[in-house]
C-alpha cells in the first residue's frame, strides 16, 4: 500500500473485491447472519449499527449555550456570540471550535475503537454527527484539511483518522478536501500524558504547508479537522502553520472536546 494512500486515510485492500451487486448480496447476509448492534455496548438494535437508546443517552452532547470561540458548554445563556472566560483571558488564533460531545466512557470507546481497533464504521458515524455539530462551520469552509501523522506514526496505525473524518465530511458536504495539504514534518513525543505546556512544546513547528500545497489554501477558510480536542495544542499549532502557508482563516471540527469541570461552571 503507497504511503499516499496511507494519508488519505485509506486501509490495507485484503481479499477478493466484488461489483457492487455482490457487495450488496454479502451485507444483506452478514445483517441476517449478524444482526446491528451497538456500537459501544454490543446490544442488538432493531436499524442499522449506531447507538442503543441508553448509550445515545451517556453520551454528553455539546448543545447551545456554549462559547462562540471555542465551543465549550457555559452553564448561562449569554447570548450567541458570548465568549468563555478562557476565549477572552487566552484567544485562540484559530476564529471558532466546534465538537460533537465532551472526551467521556462512551466518546473515548467510540474514539478508540476507532482509532486503535479498525472499526471504520465508527468514523463513518462520528463524521456524520460532525457534520450537524459544525453545520455553520462546514458551510462557510472553502476547504476541509485533517490533522496529519507523521509518517512513522502513519506506518504503524495503517491509516490516518483525521483523514478518514475529513474525507466523510467533504463527501457529505461537497467541500472539497485537501488532505495533504498540511504535513508533519517532525516526529513528536504521544500527546497523552502530557501536561498542557508540555504539549504545547511537543507541537511547535511540527506542522508545514509545503509550498507546493499553498494554492490550494491561499486566503481561503479552512476548517481544520481531528477526532478529538484535548489541550488545543495540536489544533493550534496547525492553525498556525496554515497562516503562515496563507490560509485566510481557520476554524476547527473534532469529535469530542476535553472540557474541565470548573470550565463547565462559567
């Protein structure tokens, strides 16, 4: 498999590939061999694979009011364009944030399973949810990037998630998506574990718009997608490396958000 391939967030191709016809014959056998279930709890469901009623219920959805900037839930409706106590002490240089739900038990299964078991259908899923999360943001983008792995990294997942994301957002969309258009061009230390300076530490000057990718941004609006907003030192450390590669502004979409709980209290 191509390294290209590899960034575009597509898997090994394994075993026989029928027309369409057969594919369509082989789902209808699995459904009826192996009906849906749920994609976190495993329970049986009625439809086609998603969440049962109780896990869809744990899930915590960012719903209004949250901070205009950054996305983050306010306990107090201030308006629509209100900002967090963290937007205006610390602004981002990206313009907004948007995610789906906050980092909790059954967000992190999602992601995980994701992201470290292969289970492809669960982005198909998440990007689908980041799509009516984003609405305003998906709509007012030029152009979708993902957040890239450095190649090493790429080699040992096999695909890139933030790739696989943004493929399904601009295929849902009709954004178009430029998914190498941001690189990382050093090797960083895993982000977990490390605390928000450290972070900010292992990102910086890890990303570039190679030049011969900066057309494809030049002042347009990018938004800017990962599975999951943590510290915001990655996001924020690609932001700025697509301004300096001439994009004219940037918004970011992720799945879920990492919110602390005095946050949760503004």
């Amino acid at each position: 498999m191509s390294e290209s391939a590899r960034e575009n967030g597509e898997r090994p191709r394994r075993g026989f590939h029928g027309g369409k016809a057969v594919g369509v014959l082989a789902r209808g056998f699995i459904d009826f061999v192996l009906p849906p279930v749920c994609f976190v709890c495993e329970n049986p469901l009625d439809a086609s694979p998603g969440l049962c009623m109780t896990c869809w219920a744990r899930l915590s959805w960012i719903e209004r009011p949250y901070c205009a900037r950054l996305g983050t839930p306010m306990a107090y409706d201030l308006g629509e364009d209100a900002l967090s106590a963290e937007a205006i002490a610390d602004p981002p240089p990206f313009e907004r944030a948007r995610a789906v739900c906050l980092h909790d038990e059954i967000s992190r299964e999602l992601v995980h399973g994701f992201k470290y078991r292969d289970r492809l259908e669960l982005g198909a899923a998440m990007a689908r949810w980041m799509v009516r999360a984003g609405a305003d943001l998906v709509r007012d983008a030029d152009v979708i990037v993902p957040v890239p792995l450095h190649r090493r990294r790429l080699w040992r997942r096999r695909f890139n998630q933030a790739a696989v994301l943004a493929r399904a957002i601009a295929s849902s969309s009709g954004t178009p998506a430029e998914l190498r258009a941001l690189s990382r061009i050093r090797a960083t230390q895993r982000q977990v574990g490390l605390e928000r300076k450290s972070r900010q530490t292992n990102v910086r000057g890890a990303f570039a718009v190679e030049r011969e990718m900066r057309e494809a941004i030049s002042k347009r609006r990018v938004l800017l997608v990962d599975d999951v907003y943590t510290t915001g030192a990655t996001v924020k450390a690609c932001t700025r490396a697509l301004l300096r590669g001439g994009a004219g502004h940037v918004d970011v979409l992720t799945f879920a958000r990492v919110v602390s709980p005095a946050s949760l209290t503004i």
